[in-house]
C-alpha cells in the first residue's frame, strides 16, 4: 500500500484529477443541455415522447462501442471522451427533470399564469424550484454512470483513473487495478454526498421530506 | 362600462362549443355571479377575460380597450384571478404568496411588507401566519389567503372560479362576508362563479345563468326570483327556494301597519299616558314635529317619572332599532325574531316614520306562506291520486 503510493503517488493525483475533470465536465455539460430541453419538452408535449425515446436508445449502445464510434469521428483524447460521458449523462437527467415539471400540481401552474407571471418566470421561480429534487436525483444519478464510465475513456487515451485499470489488465497487477478502482468507488461516494446536500439546499424548505 | 363581453364564443377542436354567444355588460362596483350547471361554460367565459383562454371570436373590453390588444401577462396583473384549486405556490410562506404580483410588479421591498400585513388582517388571520407555508394552514384559511391574494396589487376587478368550494357552510358564510365587504366598502367589481344558488342570491347585484353555453336569463336576483325566464331557471332556482323567495322579496313597506301609533317629543308625559290607553298599547314610537323618528318610550320609565314634569323627549330611550320600508322583509324577520324585539318601527329614506311591523304581522305572513305551500302540496298529492285511478 505505502509502496504503491510511494512510487505511484504523484500519478495518481494526476489520473484522479483527469478522472474528475473528464466527468465533471461532461455532467457540467449534460445538465446544461438535458434541463432546457426537459423544460422545453413540457411545454411541446408531443415531442417529448420521441426525444425521450431517442436518448434512451443512445444509452443503450455498448459502452465500448459508443467510445470506439467516437475515434473516426473525434479522434482521440479527452473531447471524444467528453463526448461519449455527455451522451450517456443525459437520460437521466432529462427523464427525470420531464418528469418532475410534469408532476408539478397544474392548479399551482395555472395560478402561476392566472396571477401573471411570464413563461420564464413560472419556470424559474415554480417549476424548477419544485422539481429541483427530482432533477438532482437524476443528476446524482448521471453522476455515478459518469464517474464510473470515465474509467473506460482511458481506452481512447482520454487518461484518468482507468488508466491504472488497463495498465493492472494488462500487466497482471492487482495493486494498480485495485490503485485505480478504490479512488473511483471514493470519488462516486464524495459526489454523491455532495450532490445531495445540494439537493437538499435546492429542496424548498416546505416540501422536504 | 368598466367590462364589456361581445358576442364571446369558444370552440374547441371538433367543434365542441364551450361557449355559443356571451354578450355582457358590467359596470364598476358590481358583483356578476355566473351560475349554471356543469359543464355549461361558466370557467371557459371567466377563463376568456383575462386570456387564459383566447375567444374564438367575439371581444373583450376592459375600460372600452379590446383586451387582445393587450400584452396578457400584463392584463392578468391588472385583474385578481381566483383559481378553483386555490393554487397557491407550496414552496413560498404565506407572506411571498399573497406579495407575489405585488414582487412582478416590482414593487419595493418596504411596500410589500406593508402590503402582506394589510392582507393578511383582511384574511381575518393571524400576523405570525405569514412566515408559514400553505401546508400548515387548514383548508379554510389556505382559501382565505387564496382570495386576498387576488387584491394584493389592487386590482379593481377580481375573477373568481367557484372559491368557496368545499368548504364547511361557517368558513363559507364568514368568507362570503368578506368579499361582499370588498365589495361594498372598497368598491371592487366581482366576476364570480358558483354552483351554489343560495351564494348566488346572496352576494351578486346581477346573475348570470348558463346552460350548455348559452345565457339564460341576466339579471337581479330579485328578478330572477320573481320572473324566471323559462322552465330550465325555475328548475335551477328550486321550486322549494321560490316560495321562499316570497317574503323575501316582499319590502317592508308592503306588509307594515301604516297607522303606527307616536307621540311626539314635546309632548308631557300625562297626555303619553292618555295615547297609551287609548291605543291600548304599552310603548310609544317618539317623533320630532317633522315625523322624524327620535325614540321610543315604554309603560314602566313613564311610571317612574309621571311626576317629573319633563317632557316626552326628555325620557324616552332614543335607542330604537328600526328598519326601512324598501329593505327586505326576510332580514326583518330575522332581526325581529332573533333579538326578541315586539315590534320594529318603519321610516323611510327620510327617517320619517311611515309604519310598525309587529309579531302579529309577521305571524300572519308565515302563515301565508306556509299555507299556500301546503295547498302547492296538496295539488301535488291530489294529481298523484288522479294517476292511481288511471292505473285502476
Ligand atoms: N380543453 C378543452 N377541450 C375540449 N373541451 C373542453 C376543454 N375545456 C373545456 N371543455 C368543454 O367545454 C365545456 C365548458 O367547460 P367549462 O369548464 O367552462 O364548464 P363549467 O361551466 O365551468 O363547468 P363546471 O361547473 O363543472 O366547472 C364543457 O363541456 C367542457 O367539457
Ligand atoms: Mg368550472
């Protein structure tokens, strides 16, 4: 354990650093696109069956294979990566946001109207506020595929903590397997935490449970 | 005319006609309540004036402006909007909901806070109310906070879709007060839908009433009690609300005595005496020379002070409770039954005494009424006898 941090340390801190980067920024980027169309959805009904539709088939493609599409397109490196991390982000987060504007009392949208508040005032300061805790459990949720995920980026030289995984495979080692798995488990573990506290800092007070 | 409806009609896909040919004219000050029965297109019109719905055609004028001119978020700060469902914001406490248009209107944060207190007083509730949220208040006061909501930016015109639904008859009674409060006192113009008759008699100046998006009949409730406009409003009001419509729209002046008996004030008290016994009665209604009605003066003070040598006016009690001759016999009855009074002088416009409504009056009037309603029943019952000699 001493020895492997010995000779491994400053590494690790840079594959960790990648492994959040890479993650964090294709989350970053899956929420910026998935809750305005979420948004979007509610108010063209019709589409949302299809849109909803299509980003569940892109996350049913095989992992790998989303990666390796990714090469002839983007080459290699951190971008394909982002890429592929974004696309797989976004289910959850535009599911769940969908589904929790929807759930939203019509009664409270209708009043919202009635009194007079303008489409972006009702969904800034009424839907998303309301839904905020079905939008984070989606986003924790897309947090954890990602940062689980971001270790087979390493695969198309994206760098992070699979980079020690592959290495372990490759070389039989167990220390180097088990020096990039533990880090990423953490790492999951501490976003998730985080992420809820936020989500409970989002919650209104009224409607926590 | 504050609101003009013209000729307002609304289809909706497949030709479903919610809402056939709408014309209504609607002066500041008054209280329109739209009845009729579900599904007749009562919420589609209420929804049209402040465009939560467009018409399909027909206009809608605010101060003689076409409403859809208008921005409609703009026209829906200007009119009070009272949802069915109370519809207020879960996660706002009380103070931010009932100062939410107020906050659009981007008014200051001083202003606001002022704002909260006087509505929250006028919900009749408790100041300490407005740091909760609607879910640690009972169903009733959520309403009551629904309602002033509706007057926080002083909207002088305040639509309201059936908001005392579902409450127990007192929180309705006490919250029906309220409104015809703001009404009379503030000078507000209600729109209000109901599906309650007896809310309809009570608050409005004028009734609508629809059926399968058509008017049937606009007008006072007096009218509407007296000359319903065909079978579908009789059926509406109730045979049973008719008759007792009677009475009550009957005025006083209609059913009082006009020979009361009076003194007037400068009288001494030997000749009050004297009218007692004549009359055979035991008080005496007290005028000044212009038959203006001042007090009344009974048996027992004229006893004790027979011998003062004061006047009539120097002892009469000029605490009278009295009623004017166009008000409404059903309150007088009320009052006279409820506070135990003998009987209850009339004056008309002028204070001048016109007339007396006494127990024996108002025994004779219920007679009637409860009579002519037995003879109703009896015609019914004597029909269903003729049917039974058919079947024989
Ligand atoms: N969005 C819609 N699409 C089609 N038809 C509708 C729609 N909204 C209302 N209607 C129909 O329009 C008619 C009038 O509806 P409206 O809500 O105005 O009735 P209402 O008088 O308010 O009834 P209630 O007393 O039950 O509230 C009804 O027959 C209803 O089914
Ligand atoms: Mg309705």
């Amino acid at each position: 354990m001493i020895s492997f941090f010995q000779t491994n340390g400053a590494e690790l801190l840079v594959k960790i650093w990648q492994h959040i980067y890479l993650s964090f920024v294709s989350l970053g980027l899956g929420i910026i696109v998935a809750v305005p169309v979420a948004v979007g959805l509610t108010r063209a009904k019709k589409l949302a069956g299809f849109v909803i539709g299509l980003a569940s088939v892109l996350q049913t493609i095989p992992s790998m294979a989303l990666l390796a599409l990714m090469i002839p397109i983007f080459g290699i490196g951190s971008f394909p990566a982002i890429v592929a991390l974004f696309i797989y982000s976004l289910l959850p987060i535009l599911r769940n946001t969908y589904i929790g504007l929807n759930n939203v009392d019509p009664s409270v949208l209708d009043a919202a109207k009635g009194i007079g508040m303008s489409n972006m005032q009702s969904i800034m300061q009424v839907e998303l506020k309301l839904a905020a805790p079905v939008i984070m459990s989606g986003i924790r949720l897309s947090a954890t595929f990602v940062i689980a995920w971001a270790t087979l980026a390493s695969y198309i030289g994206a760098g992070g903590l699979g980079d020690f995984i592959f290495n372990g495979l490759n070389l039989y080692r167990s220390d180097l397997i088990l020096g990039g798995s533990i880090p990423v488990i953490i790492l999951a573990l501490i976003t998730d935490y985080i992420l809820g506290k936020i989500e409970y800092l989002l919650t209104p007070k009224s409607i926590r449970a | 005319m504050l609101l003009s409806l013209e000729h307002l009609r609304k289809e909706y896909p497949g030709h479903k006609v919610a809402v056939n040919d709408v014309t209504l004219h609607i002066e500041a000050g008054e209280f329109v309540c739209f009845i009729g029965t579900s599904g007749s297109g009562k919420t589609t019109v209420l929804r049209m004036i402040n465009r939560m719905l467009m018409p399909t055609s027909g206009t809608v004028l605010i101060n003689g402006e076409d409403t859809s001119k208008l921005d409609p978020v703009k026209l829906r700060r200007k009119l009070g909007y009272v949802i069915q469902n109370i519809g207020l914001m879960p996660h706002m406490t009380i103070r931010e909901n009932i100062t939410l248009v107020p906050k659009l209107l981007k008014w200051s944060q001083e202003k606001r806070d002022a704002k909260a207190i006087e509505l929250i007083k006028l919900a009749q509730l408790p100041e300490e109310f407005l740091d909760r949220y609607p879910s640690e208040l009972s169903g009733g006061q959520q309403q009551r906070i629904g309602v002033v909501r509706a007057f926080a930016a002083d909207q002088d015109i305040i639509l309201m879709d059936e908001p005392f639904g579902a409450l127990d008859p007192i929180t309705r009674e006490s919250l029906q007060d309220l409104v015809q409060d703001l009404q009379q006192r503030l000078g507000k113009t209600f729109i209000f839908v109901t599906h309650d008759m007896d809310e309809a008699l009570r608050l409005a100046t004028k009734v609508v009433i629809m059926d399968a998006g058509d008017v049937m009949q606009i007008d006072s409730p007096e009218n509407i009690l007296k000359h319903p406009a065909n079978e579908f409003v009789t059926n509406l009001i109730g045979e049973e609300r008719l008759i007792q419509a009677r009475p009550s729209v009957t005025p006083v002046g209609q059913i009082m005595l006009k020979s009361p008996i009076y003194i007037t004030q400068d009288q001494s008290l030997p000749t009050a005496l004297e009218t007692m016994h004549k009359s055979r009665v035991d008080t005496l209604l007290v005028t000044d020379a212009n038959r203006v009605l001042r007090g009344v003066v009974d048996i027992e003070t004229l006893n004790d002070e027979f011998n003062s040598g004061k006047t009539v006016g120097d002892i009469m009690d000029d605490k009278v409770f009295y009623v004017f001759e166009n008000s409404v016999v059903r309150d007088t009855v009320n009052r006279i039954l409820k506070m135990g009074y003998k009987n209850v002088p009339v004056v008309n416009k002028e204070y001048q005494l016109v007339g007396i409504v006494t127990r024996a009056t108002l025994v004779d009037m219920v007679y009637n009424a409860l009579w002519s309603q037995d003879e109703d029943a009896n015609d019914q019952t004597q029909i269903g006898n003729k049917e039974a000699n058919v079947d024989d």
